[in-house]
C-alpha cells in the first residue's frame, strides 16, 4: 500500500496569497499569528499579504523573528508571542525557515511540548489549530510537507519531525512573492527544488502518485531557473518555478529524499553551508554514482530536461545537470568558506551522519560508508 497526501487546499497563481484572509475568515479564524522574518515583512508583497488578511477582518498578529535556520529557542520564543496573542490560527509566511516554525508553532498550541516529543515518524497526535504556509522562495516546498527540521541547541543536531500533523491546511505559492529574492538565493532554492523532485523521481520510494509531479517539476525548474536570473522579470518563468517547486515538494513529502539531501545536511551542520547549495554542489556526483542502478529513471529525467529519448544509460542526464548547476553559478565548497583540512578531518564523522539520518537508504543504489566518504572527496573543488 502507497500513501500520498497533500493539503486540503493549494493556491497557485499571482496574486493567489492575496486570497488566504477571505478563506481564514470562512473557516472560522478570527485572529491569525503571522510566523516570518523582519526583511520578508518589509516588502511590499508581504505588507499586501497582511493588509488583505486584515481587509478580511482576520485580525493579525506578526512574529519577526524567525533569524536564519530554526532552532529550539526559535520555535519557543514563537509559541510564547502566539499563546500570549491568544491567536486561533498560525500561518507561516518565508521560505523553508519561517513555514518550520509556524508548523512547530501550531503543533505546540494544541500539544505539551516540549517540540523533542515528537521527533521521528507520526509522533505527532491528531488535532490542532489551522496552518497556513505560504512560501515566498520557490525551493524548499515546506508548505506541502509533512517535515520540521529543527536545531536542537541541548543536543547540538538537527530534529526531524515527520508527520501528516505538520502538513499544512492550505499551502500558497504565489509567484509574485518571490520577486523579492535576490540571485544567489534564488540559486539555492531552485537547485534545492530540482533535487527533491530528482530524488523523489529515483527513490526506493517513489510511486505512480508521485512520479509525474516529480518529472512535471524537473521539466520546469530546469526551463525556468535559468530564465528567471537572466531576466528577473520574467513572470512566466518565475509562476514555473513557483509551481515546480510546489510539485517537488509534494513528490518528496510522499516519496522522500535519498543521498543528496542525506549528504547534504552534515555540510549544513559542520560548516554552515546553506541546505540548497549543499544540494547543488553535490548533485551531479551523487547522480553519476547512483545512475548505474536506476539507468531507465536517471534517462527519463533527462527527457524531462529535454536530453535525449528515454532510451539511453543516464550519463547525458548527469552531463546536463552538471551543466545546469555550473550555468547558474553554483560556487565550490572552497567559495563558500569551507576550508579543506577541516573538511578532510571531519569526512568519516558526516559519511556516518549522512547515514543516520535515513535517506541515504531511499537511494538506487546503497552507498557505503566508505563510499560516502570518496563522494565528498569527489565534490571538493
Ligand atoms: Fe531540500
């Protein structure tokens, strides 16, 4: 048996998020607890959000204070300000940061915590206050999934709660909202949303709900990226990529991630590489190591990049991937600040964190530790 989920209700479209307060009033909501960022509530595509939450009388509380990648001190400092605000509805409203914290918000308002009881698969039980998740990068999709990942500080690592709880009600991605992010980002993001949709196409396991949202996003995610940095005003591309990085999201909320992601997270942790740019400077390797044991797949994603016919062994695809990511400027690990005899002290010790954390075992083919370790070797420049 295959499950697949997805929120009761998608908004897709500019203008789309202007449309949340009027379906917050109809459910019931009276007073909404904004989770965001201080830049993100300066542009004028946010300030529009609110008004129109407001206009549709949603009175609205806002949290400013989501300040790069959640932690635990994060998540309670929001819980406080939203249980003080006596808010009957949390919506997330950033990236992949501030939609993390709204969903540990709204678990925490109908659950004693602390957060660290539901770490793990489904420990989150039924029952809690309307979510609402609109994302203004077109990335990390977290408005469709079922995942928070959370820094522990006590523990030093990072909590993955994975629960059909955490799946936000209504999920918007609203392209205009994304006009306000600059390049490098915008990089980060995409490549990360190329990779989910990748990796939840070749995972152990995908399946046939998944699969075409996951070709459908790596047709237009490889269009549409390169076409929004050479032209940022490119509205047509930039509605692709919003739409592309909703259908990555909801393809690796039901299929997982595989190798990529479970590499890529001891990066994040060890040297502070943004999860995106993980993901992008590890990409090509880890497909050209995992092609060999999904050939028709690794093919197939190629046709969906418009490279050949479906009938080859894969290389030309892991060829147009790496030509991608170096056409969008993905930088070298050395560009973003890691420095090699510390990377080289520390490979065994993330091979066997990648590892535990799981996804690696979604992969076509299985790597060893030791394999792991030759593959960070490999993508070191
Ligand atoms: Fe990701």
């Amino acid at each position: 048996m295959r499950e697949f989920r997805v929120p009761g209700l998608i908004l897709t479209g500019s203008g789309s998020s202007l449309g949340i307060g009027r379906i917050l009033r109809m459910r019931g909501v009276r007073h909404a607890f904004v989770v965001s960022d201080w830049f993100i509530l300066a542009t004028a595509g946010a300030r529009a959000v609110l008004a129109a939450i407001a206009d549709a009388g949603v009175q609205v509380t806002t949290h400013d204070r989501v300040t790069g990648e959640p932690t635990m001190e994060m998540v309670e400092r929001a819980h406080r300000d939203c249980a003080t605000a006596g808010a009957d509805a949390v919506i997330g409203l950033g990236g992949g940061s501030a939609m993390d914290v709204a969903k540990a918000v709204a678990i925490l308002m109908a659950h004693d915590g602390p957060l660290t009881r539901f770490e793990g698969a489904e420990k989150v039980p039924g029952g809690r206050v309307p979510l609402a998740c609109i994302a203004t990068t077109a990335g990390t999709g977290s408005e469709v999934t079922r995942f928070v990942i959370v820094t522990d500080e006590a523990r030093d690592r990072k909590m993955l709660i994975s629960s059909w709880e955490a799946m936000p009600d209504i999920a918007v991605a609203d392209p205009d909202l994304t006009r306000d992010v600059p390049s490098r980002p915008m990089v980060a993001a995409g490549i990360d949303a190329l990779t989910h949709a990748i990796e939840s196409y070749v995972s152990r396991r995908s399946q046939p709900m998944t699969d075409p949202l996951a070709l459908s996003a790596i047709t237009r995610l490889s269009r549409a990226l390169p076409r929004v940095l050479a032209n940022p005003r490119d509205d047509e591309a930039r509605a692709e990529m919003s739409v592309g990085a909703l259908e990555a999201g909801i393809a690796f909320s039901n299929a997982s991630v595989a190798l990529v992601h479970g590499m890529a997270r001891p990066l994040g942790a060890y040297f502070g590489v943004p999860h995106g740019m993980a993901n992008a400077v590890l990409l090509p390797a880890v497909c050209e190591f995992s092609r060999r044991d999904a050939t028709d797949r690794y093919a197939r994603i190629g046709t969906a990049m418009g490279v050949g016919d479906g009938s080859g062994d894969g290389r030309d695809t892991v060829t147009a991937i790496a030509d991608l990511c170096r056409s969008v400027g993905v930088p070298t690990l050395s560009d973003l600040g890691v420095a090699r005899d510390a990377y080289d002290l520390v490979l065994g010790a993330m091979a066997s964190d990648a590892i535990a954390s799981g996804s690696p075992a979604n992969n076509p083919r299985i790597a060893t530790e030791a394999e792991i370790v030759d593959l960070y070797r490999a993508v070191w420049a």
